[in-house]
C-alpha cells in the first residue's frame, strides 16, 4: 500500500545518525511498545535536526525517496484507516 499522511521514522536499532529523504516528519523513537511520544519534527531551511526525546539525528538527503532510510529499515508504513 501506498505512503499516506506524515512520514514516521523509528530507530529500532540506535542508530546515531538516519538519513532520510524528507524534512516534515514523525519521529517514533522505536516501536510500539518501546516508542515515545510521536513527535512532529520540520527541518525547515536547515539539513539536520535531533529528536528531543530520542536523541536520534535526522539528516535529509535529497538523493533518498520518501519512504527511504540509510539505514535501511528505519521507515515506518503508515496507512489510511477506515471510519
């Protein structure tokens, strides 16, 4: 299924650095039940931010898509519900 609403990182594997290919996000921490508070982050002008609860350093690389990470694996799916 296709990528819906706010993109969602987790950072199941404590990586101290994900590169992602877009800057309005979620930040997740890890998954559920591990997770934070989910976090809206915007990098604005700016390349990079840091999550305040995780610690976990967002770089955005325009060579990315939005649904990918390096490293692999740190995007989570998010999907339509259905009322």
């Amino acid at each position: 299924m296709a990528q819906v609403g706010t993109p969602q990182f987790s950072n199941d594997i404590g990586a101290e650095k994900i590169e992602i290919g877009v800057k309005k996000f979620k930040c997740i921490g890890a998954q559920s039940p591990f997770d934070h508070p989910h976090v809206a982050l915007d990098m604005g002008q700016e390349t990079q931010i840091v999550c305040p609860y995780c610690s976990t350093l967002f770089q955005h690389s325009s060579d990315l898509a939005q649904t990918q990470t390096r490293p692999a694996g740190c995007n989570v799916p998010t999907t339509a519900t259905s009322a």
